[in-house]
C-alpha cells in the first residue's frame, strides 16, 4: 500500500474516494454527487489531501485543511473502504497527514468528530453538557464511536460543542500537539 497526494490520482480514483466517503459518511455527504463535490472542493493548494491506494485501488483517503491562519490543521474527511477496516490504513493516513500538517507549520492537527448516530454512542450524548463538563471529559467513554479510534492514535479530547448535530448529539473535538 502507498500513501498518495490525491493530485495525482485519475479521474477513476477519485470516483473510488467520492464511493468511500458517500458510503462511509452517509449523514456527512448523503448521495455520491456530494462527496464528489466535496472532493473537488477540498483539492486545492492550500489543503493537503492524501489516499491510500494499493493495485492502483484507492482503500481510503483523509485530508488536512489549515485553521486559525495556519497555526492549526483540521482532519476532514478521513475515511476508509468499509472492507479493508481495521489493517492499519486508518492510522498510517493519520500519520501522513500529521507529518504534512506538521510540514506547514501547524501546532496542533484536531478533529471534530460527531456523535450523531439516533441514541448517541459515546458518554456524551444524551446528557447535560452544562452541567460539571470537566468530570463529563474525565470519564469519557468512546463507546462504538470513532474517538476509539483517535484516542488509540494519541488525540485527546479538547473540546465539545453541546447540541451540534440536534439536542443531545455533541461535537467532540480532539486534538494532538504536533511540535
Ligand atoms: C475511523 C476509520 C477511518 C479507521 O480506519 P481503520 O483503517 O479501520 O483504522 P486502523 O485499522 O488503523 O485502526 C487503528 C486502531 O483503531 C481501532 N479502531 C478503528 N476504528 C474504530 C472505531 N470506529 N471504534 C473503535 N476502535 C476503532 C482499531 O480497532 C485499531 O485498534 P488496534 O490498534 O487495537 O488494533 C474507519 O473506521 C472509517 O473509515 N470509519 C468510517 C468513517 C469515519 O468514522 N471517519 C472518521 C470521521 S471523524
């Protein structure tokens, strides 16, 4: 498997990466045509966009988008193909990207990662952010929730924005010193 800048990816590739993220992200970009969007949009200088790719098959792909003029990097998308999760692609585009936020000078690379599923999957959801949020943050419980996944990478949780996605479905922010 190699890690690709997605600029030198065909125009069938990126087919492959808009199929990845409408199947992976459904309540994100919920038909083809806007992952296929989203995709353009983001493949601009200023943002880093890297794809695993393996027989010229593209497994999965994130990118890295500056934020608070530079001095922090954003996660977004991060996505992988459904059947070849948990091998290990997740965490080695993970680790390009920080090397490529770390590149532009960013101090920090965070994500916003949504707890939005109906019922809520982390100890987060459904509960009264107002209410004693540091204890909330210190027993934090990722459930089936992708945080699993950044908490095992070294992200932290940095942040929660109450409500984000409806009443009792947060935003967790996470974040990882990159310097
Ligand atoms: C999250 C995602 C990118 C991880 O990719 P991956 O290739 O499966 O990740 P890895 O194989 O590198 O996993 C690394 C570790 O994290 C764990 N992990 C991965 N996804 C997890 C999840 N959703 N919940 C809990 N643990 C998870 C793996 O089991 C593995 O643990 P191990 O080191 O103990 O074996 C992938 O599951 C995905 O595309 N999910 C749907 C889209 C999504 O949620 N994107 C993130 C939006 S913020």
């Amino acid at each position: 498997m190699q890690i690709v800048n997605m600029k030198t990816l065909s125009k069938h590739q990126l087919e492959q990466a808009a199929e990845i993220l409408f199947l992976s992200l459904p309540d994100g970009w919920p038909t083809l045509e806007e992952a296929r969007a989203e995709i353009k949009e983001r493949l601009i200088p200023e943002n880093t966009l890297l794809a695993a790719v393996e027989n010229e098959t593209v497994l999965g792909f994130g990118g890295i988008l500056p934020s608070y003029g530079g001095n922090l990097a954003e996660l977004h998308p991060l996505a992988v193909r459904s059947d070849t999760r948990g091998k290990g692609i997740g965490t080695a585009l993970v680790h390009a990207l920080e090397d490529a936020a770390r590149q532009r000078g960013a101090f920090t690379l965070w994500m916003g990662a949504d707890d939005e599923k109906e019922g809520g999957e982390t100890s987060l959801a459904n509960v009264d952010l107002f209410d004693d949020l540091p204890a909330r943050l210190k027993d934090f419980q990722p459930g089936t929730h992708q945080s699993a996944f950044y908490l095992k990478l070294g992200y932290k949780i940095i942040g929660v924005m109450p409500d984000a996605n409806g009443k009792g479905k947060p935003d967790i922010y996470l974040g990882k010193r990159l310097v």
